[in-house]
C-alpha cells in the first residue's frame, strides 16, 4: 500500500463534511491498538501549526491510550463508514471487544507518530498532542447541559452520559492518502 502524501489542509474541505457522519479516532499504547468513532473536530491552525482538534469524553477506553502516547491518528473515509464499523467502533468500547477484529480493520504502520493508519478509511491524519484541555460543565449552556451531559447517565456508557470531554489539540505531523 502506497502512501500519496498531502498538505495537511489539503483535504479540509473533504475531511470536514466527512466528519459529522462518523470518522475513525485510532489510538494504541501499552500493546493496544484501538478505533472510536468521532464525529465532533476542527481543522485549523495554532502556534503557526497545522492542528486537528478532537473532543473524548473521559470515560472511554482511547482516552488513556492518547494520554499515555501522546499522540492519535484520525482516519477519514472516502465516502463513509459502513454501518459495520460505525456500530462496532462507535457503540461499543475497547474495553470489551477487540475492535480490529470484529469491523475487519487493516492496520498501516504510522509514518511518524506510532499510531497506525487504517487502509479502510485512506485518509490520514497522524497527530501528536499538543495541548490538551478539559471542558467545564458550569461554562455550559442549559440545552447542551441537558442534551449531551445527562448525570443521571453513567460514564461507561457509549453515547452520551455525565462525562466531560476533554479537548486533544494533535499537530498535525503527517497527512497522506492510503492508495
Ligand atoms: C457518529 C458517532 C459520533 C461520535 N462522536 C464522538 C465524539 O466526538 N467524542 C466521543 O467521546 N465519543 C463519540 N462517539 C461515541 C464513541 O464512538 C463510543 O462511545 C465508543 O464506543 C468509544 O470507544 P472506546 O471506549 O473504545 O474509546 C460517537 C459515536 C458515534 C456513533
């Protein structure tokens, strides 16, 4: 498998209408690789660096994994993610199954972040933390309070529940197309 390298905001317009229908968040330290889906992100610049900003809440099984590498790949589809591996990487944790298996996931070496890529899902952003910042309930407005916060809603479950996210700012360190 080919890598076609490319700018890292080449794709951005791509990445960006992908994104809300689910993309692939890998994460791997301590022997394990593991995928969630995301759908929330920016693609920006900061510190005059390329910068790819995801939200996990601190209750799932990457959240560790990212803090503990530093580091996160995001794997965008071509056009979208099956519902195999929607359900399977978005509704079930790491904790309980072995993702890769169960969706049928090929892994690629990373290229300069330790995280593999995902040949499924071609296009590659390797990112290595850069900063990272836990969101604050109190500065939260009632409706998203209620709708994405519910506290009566334990941390392990996979959708919404009574965690906070905390915000992981990735430099952008490689970009490429699997071909
Ligand atoms: C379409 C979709 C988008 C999601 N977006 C996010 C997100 O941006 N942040 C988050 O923490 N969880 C999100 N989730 C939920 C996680 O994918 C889900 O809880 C997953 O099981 C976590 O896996 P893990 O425990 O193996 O890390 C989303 C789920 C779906 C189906």
């Amino acid at each position: 498998m080919e890598r076609r390298e490319i700018a890292p905001l080449e794709m951005a317009g791509h990445i960006m209408e992908k994104l809300p229908d689910g993309v692939l968040l890998n994460s791997q330290a301590n022997g394990r690789f593991n995928s969630m889906v995301i759908a929330w992100g920016h693609l920006g610049v900061e510190w005059g660096k390329p910068i790819f900003v995801c939200y996990v809440r601190e209750g799932r099984f990457t959240r560790p994994l990212i803090d503990e590498a530093g580091a996160f790949t995001v794997s965008i589809p071509t056009e979208r993610l099956s519902p195999e591996v929607l359900r399977i990487c978005g509704a079930n944790s790491g904790r309980d199954i072995d993702k890769v298996a169960e969706a049928g996931l090929t892994l690629v070496d990373a290229q300069a972040n330790g995280v593999p890529a995902v040949a499924e899902t071609p296009i590659t952003l390797e990112c290595k933390v850069a900063y990272r910042c836990p969101q604050d309930l109190s500065l939260m407005p009632e409706d998203v309070l209620a709708r994405f916060y519910p506290q009566d809603v334990p941390s392990d479950s996979c959708g919404s529940n009574r965690d906070t996210h905390v915000a992981y700012y990735g430099e952008i360190v490689a970009s490429y197309v699997l071909e």
